[in-house]
C-alpha cells in the first residue's frame, strides 16, 4: 500500500504541494501530468530519494516519511534506466539481488536474456529499459516506481513488456505506481489515475472516471477531450429516467442536456467517442442531445476518423470508424446530424 498525505517536496525552485491519495495493496496506479507537474519529484519522495517538506508517506501502513530510502524496499526505474556503465548486463540485473538465479529468470522473462552477456554502452535506450526493470524486480520489492518505463521501448516491443510486466504484477502482488504520458496505458493498466499539474494534484480516481468526468475544463483538454465548451448551467426537471444532477447548459447558440455535480458549472465537455453520427434523424434515439450540423472537416487516422461538425458557431467533434465515414457518405459540406447521451454531456 501506499499512502500519501498532504506531501509537499521542494525540487530547486519547484514546489509539489498538498498531494493525497491511496494505493491499496496490489494495485496499478498511474500518474499523469504535463512536463513540470511534478511527477518525478512525487516517486522521488515516496522512495525516500528526496526528503518531504510537509506532510506523511505511508508504506505497507507504517510512516516511512524519515526512513531512508535504503530501508523502504521499494524498485525506482527512471525513464532514462541509470544502470551501473562498468558491470555488464547480466552483473547490472544480479546488482542487489538475494537469490541471483532468480534475477535471471527475470530478465529472460522481460527479454533481456540474449542481451545478459553485453556491456551497457552496447545497448539501445529501449534495451537499458528492459535491463533496469528486471534490475528493479530482482531484489523482490513488494513496491514498484516506475518513470517513463517503457519510452524508449518499440512499439511492438512495448506491448509485449508492457504485457509481462502487467503479469508479474499479478503473480508477486506488486504495488506499482507508474508515470506515463500514455493515456493508453493509463486506461488498460490503471487502477487508479492520479493527475498533477503545476506541483498540485487534480484528480485521483479510477482512469475510466477521470477521463469520462474529469474535475475541470484544464483537466478534459489535457486528457484529450475533443469539446469544451465555456457557459452556464441551470438546473432541469429530471425526468424518471435521467441521472440526478441534470442540467441545461448552454454555450452561445448550443444548447445541451448534461450531467454534473450541483453548484456552479462553467464547461461542458464530451469526448469525440460518444457522438454518434448519422446523415438524418433517427426516430429510436433515446440520446436527450441531438444536433444538426454540416461537416466542416474528416482527418482519418488508420482505422479512426475525426469528423469535426459546425453546429451553429461552435464546432463539434466526434471520433468515428473509416468505414462509417464512408458508409455515410461525410463529406465537408455535407449535413449531418450528432446525437449524444446526456451521460455523455460532463458539466464542470
């Protein structure tokens, strides 16, 4: 487990401050962030490497926040692998390992095993990752930080180690807390999705809330929702079948039915995945949100599209199949009608 508490961490003129959450035991959490949020500097100081100005890090439940980091058995891999340049590999991953058989096994599972004779001036930048991972995993840390891990990794790669390392984690019931800037790996890893910016902590919660209803509009734009739109909320009447919190909010001459928490709400956002798009009005949509527009722009990316909508002034997004851009016939110029759930509408 890990637990932090009101942490403040100085880092030169750079401060994180007040940042709360738990890990539990045996769970994957990542940390998101733009670069400078902070993310780093808060491994930093749950593996003791940097010393905490304010608050309280817990591990296993006992308070480690002045134990030194040689005693709070915890694996650190930085993005940039840090390996020891004199040892091999194979001297590299058996480095502080109790049983160095083990260790081994380890990083032939990571594949590393054809590397174990090399030197580390030899290696690539997605090799020297692979090495310090099993470097990392070798001493049997319950608790795992990872910087960037797989960066420097190929594609093809990447997914393979990204896979055995989901896998061990399982097997060892490691704690990890992972930094990324990949929202890929955000959503197929995380259990829990922590979101700093400026030094401070946004948001922390599982990833499918965080991206689906992010605390604020800087949030949403960061995590890559399509539409933001800036305005105003009124309470609606919700009808039998509608969530409470629901709301009409309107931005200039858009007009939408959403759902958020009750107070003051300036954003509307909805990620480009739940607009459905069609050329005409379907008369079985349940959807409370249903637009007309004319197609401003269609930006395939392989198998995905991104169809861009005016509606009224205000421009919408939805992210949609090739093949249903063909299928309807998306053309700039052409009309077209977007239907979104009211679900989907996250007032903020």
């Amino acid at each position: 487990m890990i637990e932090v508490a009101a942490l403040e961490t100085r880092a030169g003129a750079f401060a994180l401050r007040d940042v709360s959450f738990s890990l539990p035991r045996g769970a994957w959490g990542i940390v998101l962030g733009s670069a400078g949020a902070g993310k780093t500097t808060l491994l930093e100081t749950i593996a003791g490497v940097r010393p905490a100005a304010a608050g309280r890090v817990r591990l296993r439940g006992a308070d480690v926040t002045d134990v030194p980091p040689e005693r709070r058995g915890v694996g650190i891999v930085y993005q940039h692998a840090l390996l020891f340049p004199h040892l091999t590999v194979e001297e590299n991953v058996r480095y502080g390992a109790h049983d160095p058989e083990h260790a081994i096994a380890l990083a032939r599972r990571l594949g590393a095993g054809q590397l174990l004779g090399r030197g580390v001036r030899e290696l690539s930048g997605g090799e020297r990752q692979i090495v310090a991972l099993a470097r990392a995993l070798a001493p049997r840390p319950d608790i795992l930080l990872l910087d960037e891990p797989f960066a420097a990794v190929d594609p093809r790669g990447r997914t393979r180690l990204r896979r055995e390392l989901r896998a061990l984690q399982r097997e060892l019931s490691l704690t990890v807390l992972h930094v990324t800037h990949d929202f890929g790996e955000a959503g197929t890893l995380g259990d829990l999705a922590i979101l700093l910016d400026g030094g401070r902590m946004v948001q922390a919660a599982p990833p499918e809330t965080l991206f689906r209803r992010p605390a604020s509009a800087a949030a949403a734009e960061f995590l890559g929702a399509e539409n933001v739109y800036a305005g105003s909320a009124t309470p609606l009447e919700a009808g039998a079948d509608d969530e409470a919190g629901t709301m009409r909010f309107r931005a200039g001459s858009l007009e939408l039915v959403g759902v958020g928490e009750t107070g003051a709400v300036a954003h509307a956002v909805i990620r480009g995945e739940d607009v459905v798009l069609a050329r005409e009005h379907g008369g079985t949509s349940s959807a409370r949100n249903v637009l007309e527009g004319v197609v401003a722009e269609v930006v395939r990316h392989g198998a995905l599209a991104r169809v861009t909508l005016e509606v009224g002034e205000l421009p919408l997004v939805a992210t949609v199949t090739a093949g249903s851009v063909s299928e309807l016939g998306l053309l700039p110029g052409s009309r077209a009608v977007a239907t979104i759930k009211a679900t989907a509408v996250h007032l903020c």
